[in-house]
C-alpha cells in the first residue's frame, strides 16, 4: 500500500506521492496511518535500542522474564492508547462526525453480502452435520462390535485399536464435512462478487475463521463426543462430556469469531481504537467467564483425576495424574491469562500463537505418554535368556532385570524433561531449534550421551564379573568350588566392585567438566597420609592378602592364628573371624598373626598316649589298642572317615607314672577329635575287660622308727571284712578297677561326635 511505500520511492514516483497527498486529506485514513505507525513504533524503540546496545558493546538482555516485563509495558502502554483513542472515536460518533470509510453504500452492500456468505456457510454445514450423523451413527456401531476370534488371538488389546481407528474416522468426516461447508461459503462469496471481482475481506476473513474455529471445535468433540459415547476418546459420563464440550465450544467460538471477524470488521468500519477495545472486551469476558467456571469446578476434578490415578496401570501414569490433580487449576488460569495479554499485545498473530503453541503442547504431552507406555510395555515382561546361558550363568538373568526398574525410571525422566522442552518451546519461552544447534546444547546433549554410555558399560562389565563370580559360588558348575575359591571370589567381587564404582565415578565427574587431575592428586596424597598414619591397617591389608594367595587358611577351617584356636567363620582383606568352642568369636587383625596352625589341610592325626601301669605287659596293651580299633572300624559313621590303619610306634616314655605308648590314627580333615572320643571310649571298654591298669599317682608311706631301728605297727582299719579269696595266678585286679567281661557294643558315634560331620559354616552368601 501507499503508506508502507519508502519516502526515497515516493520522490521517484509522483504518483505514489500523489496517493500519499490524498490518504493524508481524508480523516479517517490518515488515523488509520497514524494507528499503524504506532503499532511498529515499539518494534522500531526496540532495534534502535538494540543497535545502541550492539554499538556500546553492552549484551541485550533476551532472557525470559525481561520479555515478560516489556511484553507487559507494551500491553498496559498499548490498552491505555486504545481507552483514550477509543473514547474520542465514541465522543465523535456522539457528536454526529463521520469517522467511517468513504462510500457508505459500498460498506452497505459488502455487509449484506457478508451476511449472504454466513448465512449460506451455515446453512451448508448444519445440513453436512446432519448428513454426517449418520456416519458417526454407523462408526459408532462398529466401535462397539467385538472383533472376530482369530483377531484376538493374533493382536493385543483389539478393542482399543478399534476405538482409536473409530475416533478418527470421525475425525475425519467432521473435518471433511467443515471443508464442503467453507467451500460452500467461498463459492456464495464468489458468486455475489460478480464475474470479474474478487471475493470480499469479509467473505474471506469469515470463511477462514470458520474453517479455523470449526476444526478446532471438530477436536473438542473429539474428545468429548456428546451423543456418540464410544467415539469418546476417554471414558466417562454423558452429562459430564456435555458439560465440557458446550463450554470449550463456547469459549472457541466467542475467541474465534470475536477476534477473526467481529474486531477486524469493526476496524475496517470505523477505527483501529474502536477495534481494539472490541477485541479487549470480548476477550475480557471470555477470561471471566472461563476462569469462574475454572475455579468452580477445581475440587470436583481433583477428586476425579484422583479417583482416575487410583486405577491407573503403572505407578507412573498414576503419579502424573495426581500431580495433575493438584495443579490444572493453576495451569488453566495460567493458559487464560496468556491468551488475554497475547490477544492484545499483538491481535492478528494472537490466536494462530495460541493454537501453534496448544498443539505443539498437547502432541508433545500426547507423544510423550505414548513413549512412556511403550516402555513400560517393552520393559513390564521380564527380559529371557537362552536355556545355555541360564545354565551357565543362572544368576545373570535375574541380575539383568534388576536393573529394569532404574532404566525405565531414567528412560521415562529423559522422555519428561524433552517434553518439557517442547512445550516451553512452543509457548516461546526457550528457543529449542536455536539452543540444540548453539555450543552449550551440543555440549550438553554430548554429555548426556557419554554419560549414559558410560553407565552403560559400566553396568555390563559389573554384570559380566559378578554373575561369573556367584555361578562359580554358587556350584552350577562341574564341581563345587573349595573354601579358598569361595574366599578369593568374594574379596575379587569386592575390589571388582569398588574399582568400578570409583572409575565410574571419575569418567562422569570429567565428563561434565569437572578437572579430576587435582582430585586424583590428592587423593594419592590423602592416600600417602592415611598410609603413614595406620600402618598397621596397609599392614593388615598386606598380611590378609598374602595369607589368602598361600592358602593358609579359608572358611570353615579349623586353625590357630592369634593364640585362638577355633573355626574360621568369616574372612575380609583385613581381618579374621574365629568361633571358639565355648561360642565366642574372636574377630583377629592379620597383622597379629604370627603363626597359622590349620588343622583341615589334606588329612588329619588322632595322636594319642596312652599311659599302663609297670606291671602291666606292653604287648598285651598294644594287642588291646588294635583290637579297639578294629571295633572302631565297624562303626558306620566313623570308619569312613579314616584314611589307614592304626600306626603304634611304640613305648615313648618310662617314668614314676607307668610306661607311655603313642598311638597314631590317619583321618579325613576336622575328623581327628571325634576319632579321638570314639577310640578312646573303645579303648577304655577293652583295658576294663582285659584288667589292664590305668595308673594312678603311687605314695611312699614312712611310718617312722626308733633309734633301735624298731617301727611302730600299723593301724590300718579296711572298714570291711578282707575278701578271703584269692585271684588266680597273675590275674589280679587293678587297684580301683572294676572288671567287666567285654562284649559287642552298639554304635555309639553319638556320643563321640561333635560338630565334625557339617560340610561347612553357613555365611552370608549361602542361597536356600
């Protein structure tokens, strides 16, 4: 047009200066020149202010909240003009001054054939709407049929692929049926124009607001259906889709209409101001309206949204719902306002913003649901090995789907904050394109993927060693591990575990920045100081490490170490745990482990001395001893455990006691003492039957004499009569001993056996 032309143009050109000359003469249009300089004035402030910002080397301030306030100084600055503007426009109209357009009966006859337009838009969609009834009526039905046998065996969840299929081909009639009625109304519009004229800014301005709005209606009743309940896309009540959807409609069509058509008509009829304040009016009552009945039903839709969380199928979605629950309220005054202040910060682009931006938000959310269902679909069945490798490594299986909790929680967190991008983008308030292609957001989503990758393979190499290791304890393999195997594995499991975490931890911290080199080098010397300061843990730690690589000693070993003698119940890279006879437990640093005495090692030694009396035959003992050992052979719980037969050196001692024979009996590892009790009960049973004394301490009675060498006679009193009757020749008893013929007795490992016979101590890794 002539008032946007350059002035450098309007010089060269006489006849654009002459249609400035005259735009300039005509009140009206040269109020509508002004109002439009004004309305690029702020954006020239803007710039100027910018280019004086640029040149002072200074940074303009972009942030969000800056916008906000100049958005909101230009809008209260903007309605103030509009108000004084608007009142002089009525106070002239009140005056009797012309202010419209030249050519009334021109504005008269493009108003009835606006009229003809909406009128016959209409007409043409009620009666498509009609037509379109029967439609919705025949989809409905099939929505509502139940899907063949076969079907439901070859697809999951068949009745809510039918539902989804139903609603949009709903969808698509409605939409169909409001682009037959606006090409109904372009033709009338074409039709009044006459042949050779173009159609009218009316026609146009109301036709595309119809498509516009009725779309947008198209997916309220989408979502709410009012007379076709399985077209629905969510479940609920007919009296509560109702109330819903006349009111969203509602609020379309008053934004919609008002703002598309009646303020641009009012502007090209009378002024800009008068336009404006129409505009500011409709939207005001609009936001009333919506924000009374917004407020009104907040507790009903709490309750509802968490009567909906109570059902819902994962923890997730039930946790979204009543976060929404306590917050949609806010969120919807929130959107109101937004649409109030754009409407009249900047009127043409207000609302295809608001719709640009409710979409992008709501496919973004809608997206965002549907990845995370997906996951939760993918990741709800347990992962399944191959049969091979749970018989390899049968704990690797259980392992792995120990992790699917976290992933799915950081999968669903990632898919949360790229939602949340999405939306602050569409709303203007983070430039997503520009930050993914700026240095920090490569860096970042750099970062990201390292982080995860590196987490990633540390998870796997975790995972790897430590099924490995516990297959191995656990005895899936070809052969159950031994004591020092378990050890080894357990402290390998710990340092494997401790070097990982800590490597971990280091990559990340360098991965987002942080310089480890200073770290690393204090911990070397924090490392250095600890060393220095607890030489005597650095020389535990050493002790325990090098006991282990000897095999000196392993779990459920009986040993001495540390002046204890007991069995071994636990062991760390630092200490050692014994359990006493008597149940203590002793726990043992392996720096005060001198010396490993390990009486489970290969076999074992029952070393017994066995002290006679002088008078007794040494060969009629020892004839004795073998024979107790051959009644010992014939036990069934004891005889396994020993490895060869009775070895008898001989006599090892002569002294004031009687004469001491040794006597050495080889057995399994731990066996030796309950071989110990076992001979000895038998050995005892024989010495008995055969009257072979077991000595007791002898005493030398001296009673005294005189100097003539004469002693004084004994009193003894026996305190009984004297047994009159001898023994045979050298078959006489024992003093103190009580013979007994010998027989066959029973087993009685019972009474001999201990602890010797468990395989092992229970410890903290065992499995049921």
């Amino acid at each position: 047009m002539a008032q946007n032309t350059p002035p450098s143009n309007t010089a060269a050109n006489p006849a654009s200066a002459a249609q400035l000359a005259d735009l300039l003469e005509n009140e009206q249009t040269r109020k509508q020149l002004i109002e439009q300089l004004r309305t690029q004035a702020p954006t020239v402030k803007d710039t100027s202010a910018a280019s004086q910002s640029t040149a002072s080397g200074s940074v303009t301030d972009d942030s969000l909240p800056r916008r906000v306030a100049d958005s909101t100084q230009y809008f209260l600055t903007k309605l103030l003009d509009d108000m004084g503007d608007a009142t002089a426009a009525i106070g002239a109209m009140a005056r009797g001054e012309n202010i419209g357009g030249p050519g009334m009966a021109d504005w008269k006859t493009t108003l009835i054939n606006f009229a003809l337009v909406i009128a016959a838009t209409v007409i043409a969609f009620i009666v498509l709407r009609l037509l379109a009834a029967r439609i919705f009526a025949f989809i409905n039905h099939w929505a509502g049929q139940a899907p063949p046998a076969t079907v439901r065996r070859r697809l999951a969840g068949p009745a809510t692929l039918r539902k989804i299929a139903a609603v949009i081909a709903a969808l698509i009639v409605d939409v169909i049926a409001i682009a037959l009625a606006g090409a109904v109304g372009y033709a009338v519009a074409m039709s009044v124009a006459g042949p050779n004229a173009s159609v009218g800014t009316f026609d146009s301005l109301f036709v595309n607001a119809f498509v516009a709005v009725e779309i947008a209606k198209a997916l309220v009743r989408t979502v709410f259906a009012t007379r076709f309940a399985r077209l629905r896309l969510f479940e609920m009540r007919d009296e509560v889709a109702t109330y819903w959807n006349a009111w969203l409609c509602r609020l379309v069509g008053i934004a919609g209409y008002g703002m598309l058509v009646i303020v641009p008509v009012i502007t090209a009829l009378f002024t800009a101001a008068l336009g404006n304040l129409a505009g500011l009016l409709i939207m005001l009552g609009m936001y009333v309206y919506a924000i009374r009945v917004v407020w009104r039903n907040r507790t009903l839709i709490r309750e509802r949204l968490v009567l909906r969380a109570s059902v819902a199928s994962t923890a997730f979605f039930a946790t979204l719902l009543r976060l929404l629950a306590r917050v949609w309220h806010v969120l919807a005054i929130i959107y109101f306002t937004v649409l109030l202040v754009v409407s009249q910060v900047d009127p043409v682009e207000a609302l295809p913003f608001m719709a640009r931006a409710t979409l992008q938000s709501v496919v973004a959310i809608a997206l965002g649901l549907l990845v995370s269902a997906i996951l939760t679909a993918i990741l709800s069945h347990p992962i399944r090995l191959s049969d091979d490798m749970r018989t390899r490594l049968p704990l690797l299986e259980a392992r792995i789907n120990s992790y699917v909790p976290a992933t799915l929680k950081g999968l669903r967190f990632i898919t949360l904050v790229v939602v949340l991008l999405f939306v602050l983008d569409g709303w203007h308030a983070f430039d997503l394109s520009a930050w993914v292609m700026s240095e920090s957001g490569k860096a970042t989503i750099s970062v990201v993927v390292h982080i995860a990758i590196i987490l990633l393979f540390a998870a796997l190499a975790w995972t790897i060693i430590a099924s490995i290791i516990e297959s191995r304890l656990s005895g899936t393999g070809t052969r159950a591990p031994s004591a020092r195997e378990k050890t080894l594995l357990a402290l390998f499991r710990n340092a494997a575990l401790i070097v990982i975490v800590t490597m971990t931890i280091l990559i990340l911290l360098s991965q987002i920045g942080i310089n480890i080199g200073p770290l690393i080098a204090g911990a070397g010397v924090v490392g250095l100081a600890i060393g220095f300061g607890a030489q005597k843990l650095v020389q535990d730690i050493i002790t325990g490490i090098f006991i282990q690589l000897e095999n000196g000693m392993n779990v459920n070993d009986v040993v001495e170490a540390g002046g204890v003698f007991g069995t071994v119940e636990k062991m760390t890279i630092r200490s050692v745990g014994i359990r006493t006879m008597d149940g203590g437990y002793h726990l043992i640093p392996f720096s005060s482990v001198d010396v490993v005495a390990n009486h489970m090692r290969d076999f074992s030694y029952h070393m017994g001395e066995y002290t006679i009396a002088h008078r007794e035959n040494v060969d009629d003992a020892i004839e004795h001893m073998r024979a107790a050992f051959a009644e010992l052979m014939q036990d069934e719980v004891l005889s396994p455990e020993i490895l060869e037969e009775i070895t008898i050196p001989g006599v090892t001692a002569i002294n004031e006691r009687g004469v001491t024979i040794r006597v050495l009996i080889k057995t399994t590892p731990g066996m030796q003492w309950a071989i110990q009790r076992g001979y000895n009960r038998l050995l005892k049973k024989h010495f008995n039957a055969a009257g072979i004394e077991l000595p007791y301490p002898h005493t030398v009675v001296y009673f005294g004499q005189d100097k003539d060498g004469n002693a004084p006679a004994a009193q003894v009193d026996l305190g009984r009569k004297a047994d009159r009757s001898s023994p045979p020749k050298g078959r006489a008893p024992a003093a103190g001993h009580t013979p007994r013929p010998l027989s066959r007795a029973k087993s009685g490992s019972e009474d001999v056996l201990g602890n010797e016979l468990e395989q092992r101590v229970p410890d903290e890794d065992d499995q049921v």
